[in-house]
C-alpha cells in the first residue's frame, strides 16, 4: 500500500514576517539575481489579470532554481482602491512544491507581506550596487507599504538617516513620515515629487502611476534612482528623457521589463535602446558594469522576479522550521 502523504505545512502571515532574517535575505536575493541573470533558475512569463472596476491587479509567478529541492508558485493581488475602505491593499500567498515528487510541502499564507519584503530588499540590493558613496538624502515618491518599506531595508546597506516624501494624500504623507520617523529617519515633506527629485541622491518611486512623477532635468548628476511601481502594462513613474540621460540603466529582468516596466515606454519612445540595459545580476556579478564615477545618473527598474519569491520562501522555510525545533 502507497505511503500516506503528509499534510502540507501551513504558515501564517506572521509566522512567515518572524522567519526572515534581513541582513541574511539581502545576500540571498542578491544571489538569486546572479543565479537568474547566469541562467540558472527557470522562469517562466508572469501570468497576470487585470480588473477595472474596481481598479486591481493580480500577478502569477512561479519557477525554481535549477538543482533545488522546491519550486515555487506565487499569486498576489493589488487593489489600490481598498485603502479608502479601510483595507490592505495587497493579499497573496505562496505555494512551494517538491522539485523531487511534486507533492505540495506548504502553504504560505503570507497575506502578499512576503512579495513586499522581496520587494524592499531587492531595492536595498539595486541601491548597495548602484548609489553613491555619499548619500545625504533618499527621497521616496509615495506614501504606501514600499514608501515605508524600502527606507526599512535601505537602513542596512546606507548611513543615511534624511528622507524627502511626496504624496498626493497630505493625511497619508503625514503618517508615512510619523512611521519612518518612528524608524529612526528624519522626514521632510516635499510640496512636490519634483523638489523630492532635486534634493535626493537616491530616490525611489513606490506608486502605481501611469504618467511620470517629476522630469528628467529634476534629477541631479550623480543620483541613483530605483523604480519599483512599474509592474504591469500601462504603469509609469519616470520621464523616459532619464534613461537617456543615464550612463547606467539596469533592469531586475531585461525580458519583463521591456515589456511593462519602466523601461517600456522608454524603448517605444526612442529615448534607449536595449544594448544599453545591464541586468541586475550581471552587475552584481561584476560591479565594473555598474556605477564608474560619482558623477554618472544610474536607474534600476525593478518589476519583480520570480527568483525573488523562490528565494524568500525557501527563507522562510528553513528559518520556521528551525524556530519549530528549538
């Protein structure tokens, strides 16, 4: 007789935030770039489903690491409007399966914080390989989870302490800011995305825009900038003029970019052409592709990559059942 399967292992949204291990989760997802750009993980194209009333989307990742023991399939959905009612605007989970048998082995029921701390860390990772030397302030363009998070993890690759915020709302500016001051930053609310762009030297766009937040000229020589609101047909947040004025333009993947990222509208505009796209993980390979002078503009479009998810719930994984056996 066949053996009895076991039950997949269900973990909780907070049991999944107590597993990871920041410092920890930066190398992994910044070796999970490498392995991704290297060819050594299997990715397939993102499945996604737009909605329109009300506005939504959800997005399908899935893959693995070649010679891993899982892989991984993600679903996680975006609804801006939930905010008015009260509600998170983000739900998800993440499925991780045998790569040996396919029996599913458990069920993150992350509630889409798992896809936001991914998210975060791989603009810590974009920013440590990409910013200047000297950072005396990090402008963050928008006011939801990313505007809160990605200060979070930019606290463990950067000194700085100073932060420009602009948003839309004034009630939601205020309380990101009372949040990230609570963190440990000094927040200045900027009257305009603009005034953000000429006063950072990394900045980093967190909206689910469709027209660009500030224009190229606002951007100082020198600045990095990291865009991580582009995830889907129709989305922007930078002025295409900026990928021509950058001497370095990297993509998490050049495939998805291209496609819905930031980069697109800059590729149908004419403003660069894709030989001058690094991929992440290219970079993080060999730092002599990235940043050469202080001097130089860098951009990091980042849509998220499956890798990411197969990574952080590989994380999540081995850090839950080492709390289980302690």
């Amino acid at each position: 007789m066949a053996d009895v399967l076991p039950q997949p292992l269900v973990v909780s949204a907070e049991e999944c935030e107590l597993a990871v291990r920041v410092p920890e989760l930066i190398e992994e997802i910044a070796q999970g770039f490498i392995d991704y750009t290297a060819g050594r993980v299997v990715v397939p194209p993102v499945g996604y489903l737009g909605f329109t009333e009300p506005t939504g989307d959800v997005h399908l990742k899935y893959g693995y690491v070649k010679g891993g023991d899982v892989f991984v399939i993600k679903v996680a959905a975006g609804f801006p409007q939930n905010s008015e009612r009260g509600l998170p605007t983000g739900d998800g989970c993440m499925l991780v399966f045998s790569s040996h048998t396919g029996f599913l082995l458990a069920v993150l029921l992350d509630r889409s914080r798992l896809t936001d701390l991914r998210t975060a860390v791989a603009g810590a990772v974009a920013a440590r390989a990409l910013a200047p030397k000297s950072v005396a302030r990090i402008g963050i363009i928008g006011t939801g989870v990313q505007a809160r998070l990605q200060p979070l993890m930019l606290k463990h690759v950067t000194e700085c302490r100073e932060i420009a915020l602009y948003g839309r709302s004034a009630e939601r500016a205020q309380s990101c800011a009372a949040y990230l001051e609570l963190a440990g930053y000094r927040v200045h609310l900027c009257a305009s995305a603009e005034e953000v762009a000429e006063s950072s030297q990394v900045i980093v766009t967190t909206t689910a825009s469709r027209a660009a937040h500030f224009r190229a000229a606002a951007v100082q020589p020198g600045t990095h900038v990291t865009a991580v609101g582009a995830d889907a047909p129709g989305k922007q947040e930078l002025d295409t003029a900026l990928f021509a004025r950058a001497e370095v333009v990297v993509a998490d993947s050049i495939a998805q970019c291209a496609d819905h990222g930031d980069l697109a509208p800059a590729l149908a505009s004419g403003d660069i052409t894709l030989h001058r796209v690094r991929e992440l993980g290219s970079v993080l390979a060999n730092p002599a592709l990235g940043r050469t002078s202080e001097e130089e503009i860098s951009i990091a479009d980042l849509t998220g990559v499956a890798v990411q998810d197969i990574v952080i719930a590989s994380h999540v994984m081995r850090h839950n059942a080492a709390a289980a056996r302690t």
